[in-house]
C-alpha cells in the first residue's frame, strides 16, 4: 500500500470510529441524528478504507471518486475536478512513461487513472471503440470536441495516418497546457494542434479553423465529440453549417447514455439512413463496469 493509500485509510478509520462513538451519544455538535444514517456513514467510511487497502478494485469506494462527486460543481465551471490531479497525471506521465513511446504513455495514463485519481477521459474500453473508428475510416483532417488532458487524442494520433492532423477544441487553458506537455512527452505534439475555445464562442474559434488552420467546405473526415453533452448536437450543427463534413466522414460521440446526450441521439435516429447511419456501441462509463455507456458511430452520407 503506498504512503498516500495508507493515510486515507487511516483516515477513515479514524472517522468511522468517531462516527460510531458518536451514535451512542444523544447529539453530535448539537444536532440530534438518527443512529441508521450515522452507522450508514461509518459503514461507507470503513468500506472505502478496506477498498484502498487491497488496491481499490471498486472505483465506487475509491476515494478520489468521491473527491471527484464532490468536485462537480467545479468541473462544471471549469472542466477541473479542482484538487489538482489534472497536473498530476502529467507530472506522472513524464516521471513513468518511456519518452517518444504512445503506447506506453497510454498505459501510464490507464494506470493513473485506476491506481491514482479517476478522470473523465474516455478510458480503455471506450478508447478501443474509438481505436477501431478511426483506423477504419483513415481520416487526414480530424477534429476533437474536448482535449481534457489529451488522453484520446494520444489514441487517435496512434492509430490515423502518418500524415494526418488533429485539430482538438478545449475550454480550459490549463486543460490544454497539460494535454500539450503529454503529447511532447509522447512524440506527437506536432500531429496535434490544440485550440482553446468553444465552437459556441461567436464565431472566434469557428473563424480560427476556417482561417488559420484552412477548414473549409469537404475537408474534415472524421469528428470525435467528448465535451458539454448539451453541446453535442448545437456544435454538429455549427459542423454542418459550414459544411465541412465530407460525404462519408465519421462521427464518433461518448458518453451518450451516460451521463447522457438524448437530444443528439434523437436527432441520428431521426436522420437514419436519410442523412446518417449510425452504430450504436452498448459499452460502459470509464474505468469501471457498472455503468453503462453508449458509443455512437455516425457516418455523414451528405
């Protein structure tokens, strides 16, 4: 157990065992609470403190989970959990990972991501769907809709041709300064071109593909969605609109089940076999298995 694991787990036992004493009392800080909710409280206590003791198998009972449900708010605001594990998982990467090696900075990031902190990148069950659109669409030109910390970017430069770009559109600066640092550690930065805006910002970052980085009419081949899931059909739309799309290009979207996209999987439903045909991949939320996802793969018929 590392020193950290072992701190939480002191920790919680700490807690717990207050916890318990605490129920025998007739208040706790002056509040009357019922003995069920506090012995449920110390029962999660010490489940998380038996999990991180035997290498937290339960990503439900991790304790940076927890700290991550804690953090929505803030990841809402800023696509940062907030304690600072997205400037981790770099520090890790380029301590642990062999330098100009994709495939192992891939797995130091599953690594992280299991052993380390959760983080919202699509992971490697997903990631392997993503893998297998690409390679069989061979796109040149492709476009990311949420670098977060460049995870699946790193997958897509791995497996798209040599002479490809990728083009990834990130909110946060500091999201993309850390996807940067990764992707030089990984030998791809220069495939890689990150843009920090939105597709929504008032034409700026629309404006700065179609003038800096050349996007016009038929020109992009493949699509990956994977930012605000209310976005995902007002920025396919905004694609269309300019009508950068090409007849056959790929659109992938994740995390369509879950936490949830239903607006744009109507829409590809709708549109099936007019303007779209779409495969559903039944799948599940990063880096567990209770969870589950859905991984939309829609080729644009034009």
């Amino acid at each position: 157990m590392s020193k950290h694991s072992a701190a939480i787990v002191a920790s919680a036992v700490s807690a717990a065992s207050s916890i318990m004493l605490a129920a025998r009392r007739p208040a706790v800080f002056g509040l009357r609470l019922p003995r069920a909710a506090l012995a449920a409280v110390a029962a999660i206590a010490l489940a998380i403190a038996a999990n991180e003791s035997v290498g937290k198998p339960v990503m439900f009972l991790r304790w940076s989970y927890v700290r991550f449900l804690f953090g929505l708010r803030h990841m809402g605001a800023t696509w940062q959990v907030g304690d600072g594990r997205e400037q981790a998982l770099a520090d890790y990467v380029c301590a642990h990972a062999r330098r100009n090696d994709i495939d192992d900075v891939i797995r130091a990031i599953d690594e992280f991501c299991y052993t380390k902190s959760y983080l919202i990148n699509i992971g490697d069950e997903k990631g392997r769907i993503l893998d297998r659109a690409v390679a069989a669409a061979q796109p040149r030109r492709l476009l990311e809709l949420g670098t977060y910390c460049g995870y699946s970017a790193l997958r897509m430069a791995r497996v798209m041709p040599a002479d490809a770009v990728l083009y990834s559109i990130e909110f946060n600066a500091a999201n993309a300064a850390v996807a940067r640092r990764i992707w030089d550690h990984a030998g791809v930065g220069d495939r890689i071109v990150v843009i920090v805006g939105t597709l929504g910002d008032d034409g700026k970052t629309l404006g700065a593909l179609a003038g800096e980085h050349e996007f016009s009419p038929g020109t992009l081949d493949f699509a990956f969605l994977d930012h605000e899931k209310d976005e995902y059909l007002p920025d396919l739309h905004r694609i269309l609109d300019q009508a950068w799309l090409r007849p056959g290009a790929v659109v992938v979207a994740d995390n369509v089940k879950y936490p949830g996209a239903p607006e744009y999987r109507a829409f590809m439903r709708r549109h099936e076999g007019t303007r779209w045909t779409t495969r559903e991949h039944r799948t599940h939320a990063e880096y567990q298995k209770v969870l589950k996802d859905l991984v939309l793969e829609s080729t644009y018929l034009g």
